[in-house]
C-alpha cells in the first residue's frame, strides 16, 4: 500500500523568475506538431532546466502513462495523487502498481478533512449539492499547497478530450500557483495513450475497458457510451465539466 509521503523540500525560484523561464520554454519548444516527438522534447526541457526535486507530475491514475513518460527523463519524479477519500477502489489500486513498478515517488495529497469529517461539518454528499465546492476542498486547494513547494508541475492534459481543453498549451506559465506548467501530452490521442501503455506495459486502470474513458470520484463519475465526449461521464447531469485545477 502506498504511504503518504511530504513533498521533497526545493529551493524556489521566485514566480517572476519562473515565469521568465516558461517564457524561454515557449520560445524553445513553440505549440508542436508532432505528439511524441514534442512530448519527449518538453520533458528533455524540464530535465535540463529544473533540478529533480523541483519537478511534480500531477497523476489521477487514470493511466500512468505520463509518470511513466516522465520518469525517463526525471528518475524518481514526485508524482502527486489527489487521494480525495472518493476514489474508486480500481483507481487506489493502479496508484498502488504504479509506484511498485515505475521509477516514480507517489505523492498521496489529501485535504484537511477526512470525509467523515467533512460530512460532519458540511452535510452528506456535498459533491451532489456543491461539487464546486467539494472539489475545491478536495483537489483544488490540496494541489496548490503541495505545489508551493516545487517550480514545474508537468499534467497530462490532452486538447482532444473536450472543448474547454481544445487550446491547451505545451508549456505555460500557471500564474494561479505561481509555477511553471507543461502539458507533454496535449497532442496525443486516446489511442496514442493505449499504444504507448501497451509498448511499454504500463499499468493502466481497469475502468477504462468497462466504459470510463475519464475517471474521477466515485460518486461523481458514470461510464459513457461508445463515441460520447469523453469527460462526458464527469459531473453527469450538471454544467461542471473541470475540476478547477486545469486553468486553460
């Protein structure tokens, strides 16, 4: 079983100098054309211009492509993991196989409150009254402490997923925590993901083949039918469609 573990101690650049840099990873790397070829760049980018212990990949162990993707440019990369409290048990369990066989340190981030005790202080199920809420108490807000203590955070955002993502860049200056934002991913395809999972034997979580193209909370997340929006399953039957930790 994972353990918690505390984020490694980095000496931080200030948000002025760290914005500086993103804009040079602009100007080295540009938008991209071609996935792998630019994925693989940006991280060869991240490797020369952070120290190690700088670097966290944000993981919803959906996948573990991009800890994995990762990790061959950073050995032994932070990767952070929401641990919500909500999580369906498939997910704990690829989180689980993820640190045994990948060249990673899971990061099991949780909120201030434990579920029961959110539930005391704020009613049952708040994700069905307020899932803003609720997200922000268990993603939001755990993310941006535990990234204070790192320059670079690397997501694997994709700009197929859906319309709120379409534009999402390479790298960019994430000026709501005060970092340094790379997103390798964001030319690839669901199918780009499947081919390098299945080269490489990537521990990749059981919802995906039993209709969850995009998995978050248990309570919050439902299957989709074959060629529906992807992230359609999230937040069914309400407007919300991100979390609010991606701002693109």
């Amino acid at each position: 079983m994972t353990v918690s573990l505390a984020p490694r101690a980095a000496t931080r650049r200030t948000a002025e100098e760290l914005e500086e840099i993103a804009r040079q990873g602009i100007a080295e790397l540009g938008s991209g054309t071609d996935h792998e070829v630019d994925a693989r760049a940006a991280l060869e980018w991240v490797a020369r211009t952070f120290d190690p212990g700088a670097v966290a990949v944000a993981s919803s162990m959906a996948n573990t492509v991009l800890p994995h993707l990762v990790s061959q440019s950073v050995p032994g990369v932070d990767v952070l993991f929401l641990d919500t409290g909500y999580h369906f048990v498939e997910t704990l369990a690829t989180r689980d196989e993820a640190q045994r066989q990948l060249d990673i340190r899971v990061v099991d981030v949780a909120p201030p409150l434990s579920v029961a005790e959110q539930d005391a202080a704020y009613g049952k199920e708040l994700f069905s009254r307020n899932a803003e809420y609720c997200c922000a108490m268990r993603k939001v807000e755990p993310l941006r402490d535990s990234l204070r203590g790192y320059e670079v955070w690397i997501s694997g955002v994709r700009r197929d997923e859906s319309p709120t993502r379409a534009f999402a860049p390479l790298v960019t200056f994430d000026a709501k925590n005060g970092l340094v934002k790379v997103n390798p991913l964001v030319q690839w395809t669901s199918d780009d993901l499947y081919g390098y999972a299945a080269e490489h034997g990537v521990p990749m979580n059981l919802l995906l083949s039993a209709g969850y193209p995009s998995i978050g909370c248990e309570p919050c997340t439902q299957p989709v039918e074959d060629g529906a929006d992807p992230r359609s399953g999230r937040w069914a039957g309400s407007t919300k469609v991100e979390c609010g930790i991606h701002v693109i």
